[in-house]
C-alpha cells in the first residue's frame, strides 16, 4: 500500500531539507530529555509509555481525517487486516515494542543518556545476526569484519562506563534486543506477506496494541499504594501540563520523521540520524553534567566508523565480496569521486518508502525506519 515517493530534483536538496532536519532534531533531542527529567521525577517509565501510546492511539485518527493529502502522511487507503492477522502477526511485533520501549525508559532511571546512546549503537550487529540466522540476509565475511568492529567499539563504551549500573544496562539491553527482534520480525511477518504501512498507519494500528501490554504490566509493577500522596507529588514534581506537552512531542516526532524521510535522501537520512545521537550525547555531558571517558568516545566513535561502513557493505556487495574490505572500499569511494558519478549516483538512487526504510544505504539490519518513535 505505501509506494515509493517520486520527488522532483528539488525536493531531494539538502538545503531544502534543512528546516525538515533541524525540526526533527530539535524535537527528537527534546522527547529524550524530557523523558529523562519525567522518570527521574516520577519513576513510573511503563506509564509514561502508555500515556505516549494512548496520546498517539487519539492524535493520529485526528491527523488522518485533517492532514492534507498533499503532505503525503499517509497511504490512500489503510490495508485491510484480518484477525488472524492482528492475532498472529501484530500482536506479537507489538509485544516487542511495548518491551522496547518500556524497558528502554526504564533504563533512564538507571544510566546516562550518553552511555544508553552509545548501547544502541549495537543495534545494526544485533538485526544482522538475527536475520542471518532467520536466513533473511546472506552471510558476508566483509559484513562479519564490520560486526566485529562495531562490537569492540560498543564493549569499550560500555566497560569505560564511569557510573556503570547493571540494571540499567541489563534494561537496555533487553530493550535492544526486543527492538531488533521486531525488525526481523516485521520482515518475516509483514513484509513477506504483503502487508505494508505507511510509518502513521503502523503507529494507529500498533498503539492501541500496546496499550494491551503497557496498562495491565504498569498496574502490576508500578501502581502507588497512595493514590492521594502520588497526586500531590505528581501536581508538585512534574504537573499535568509537562505530561500533556511530553505526550504531544512524543506524536510530534513521527509526523517529523516521515516529512523528513520525504523530503531528503537515505544518504542525508542517515547523517542525520548520527548528528543527532553526537548532540544528544554531548548535551548530556554539559547540560546534565553525565561524566563520558575517552575510552567511551574512541569506543562509540569506531562503533559509528563500522556502522557507516555497514552501509557502504549493504550498498556495493558485490565490490566488497571480490575485493575485500579495504580494496572493496577504495573501489566504491573512487567511483562517487570519479567525474559525474555523483550525479548520476543521485538520479539513479532509489527513493525512500514511505515505510520509513532507506532502500540504498542500508541493509535490513540497519533499516529501523521511525523506530526511533518515543525513544
């Protein structure tokens, strides 16, 4: 149902995408620092995600019926779903998620956003391997280098961790691998099925899903026995008014995203997406005083160094499988610095889906679309 945009020359400028990408950034950095000030006043992370969902289940109906066709938010038509379909397919990707994201804002009440941050980078390695032993992507000694790489610079963020909690990480870590598992899972289960969906669509149809999981595990786990002292403090630390703003950039975000993947390249996409997890990790070195050690910045910098080559792998196979890594690499850069290539890279790029899932600079494994929804 979601084909891919044919955007004029124009459209696809990294100058006309500026406002699009200093928008998303600001609005991104910002859900994860309030986040972090909400959970570190109120330690309730399940329900602050449920009141996310509930807040997104309401607001994308409202988009759907008043957003203009003209901006390309959604399908024409939402696929129809049977319910076999919600059972054996959806339910199950939206148990993942409700785990995700849960357990990823339970993590905050533990670690520092850098060090979570700089966890995530582990993400790409993780979606390989689970395709590769799904049989979704080919094994590639080139691709299992890159892991390796990735890998040791992940391990040095996360052993130079200056305030180290295990808890934190074991949250995080539980909320990576639900992550990574419900992008396989969505390839195995959707995808191959024909089922598709615009980035807005998914969001209706997985929201009220896990609310199913979100509400009843936070009744269990994080109740006040005090509902009267919980509304005091709640008025007092964070007011009804924070929580309603929280809840409307949370929504902000995936309108963001999905403009944004519209509006740029894959090429741009992904540097965005780096920009953005630097400045979130330097914001929160000086704005939140978060100590970072050299060992974790030479640790993530090699991390997002193989990420970056991960990509080049995904996009050029073939070079990297008969030549090598290094030889593989010079080869493929030489050809976009070769004259004209670049401008006929850019007109014969495959365009971004309206899925959210750059088709050129990433494999499967790195393709998380707007994943990134209520970090």
């Amino acid at each position: 149902m979601s084909g891919a945009m044919v955007p004029s020359p124009g459209a696809k400028s990294p100058w006309r995408a500026w406002p699009y990408i200093a928008v998303w950034m600001i609005i991104s950095i910002s859900l994860i620092f309030m986040n972090n000030d909400i959970l570190h006043k109120m330690k309730y992370p399940a329900l602050l995600t449920a009141w996310h969902m509930a807040v997104s289940s309401v607001l994308v109906q409202v988009l759907r019926c008043v957003a203009p066709p003209s901006l390309g938010l959604f399908s024409e038509e939402p696929p129809e779903v049977s319910l076999n379909t919600w059972l054996t397919k959806l339910m199950p990707i939206a148990a993942l998620f409700s785990t995700s994201l849960a357990m990823g804002n339970r993590a905050y009440l533990y670690s520092s956003i850098a060090f979570i941050q700089m966890v995530k980078a582990s993400h790409a390695v993780m979606t390989y391997l689970l395709n590769t032993l799904v049989g979704a992507e080919l094994f590639m000694w080139s691709k299992l280098q890159i892991v390796s790489l990735i890998c040791f610079g992940v391990m040095l963020a996360v052993t130079g961790e200056l305030d180290f909690n295990m808890v934190g990480f074991l949250c995080q870590c539980l909320s990576s691998v639900s992550e990574c598992a419900r992008i396989v899972l969505i390839g195995q289960l959707l995808n191959k099925s024909g089922l598709k969906m615009d980035p807005l669509t998914a969001v209706s149809y997985y929201a009220p899903l896990c609310l199913i999981f979100l509400v009843p595990f936070a009744f269990v786990t994080e109740v006040p026995s005090d509902w009267g002292s919980f509304a005091e403090d709640f008025q007092r630390e964070v007011g009804f008014g924070w929580l309603v703003l929280n809840g409307l950039v949370a929504f902000a975000l995936n309108v963001c995203v999905v403009l944004l993947i519209n509006a740029t390249s894959p090429v741009i996409f992904i540097l965005c997406g780096i920009m953005k997890d630097i400045t979130i990790i330097s914001g929160s070195v000086v704005a939140l005083h978060q100590p970072v050690a050299v060992q974790q910045i030479v640790g993530y910098a090699l991390a997002v160094v193989g990420i970056q080559a991960f990509n080049l792998v995904s996009r050029s196979p073939d070079e990297f499988e008969s030549h090598g890594l290094v030889l593989g690499g010079w080869k493929v850069v030489s050809q976009w610095w070769a004259p004209g290539q670049a401008e006929i890279d850019t007109m014969s790029e495959p365009c971004v889906h309206k899925d959210g899932r750059s088709e050129s600079m990433a494999s499967s494994s790195t393709r998380e679309g707007v994943a990134e929804f209520l970090e």
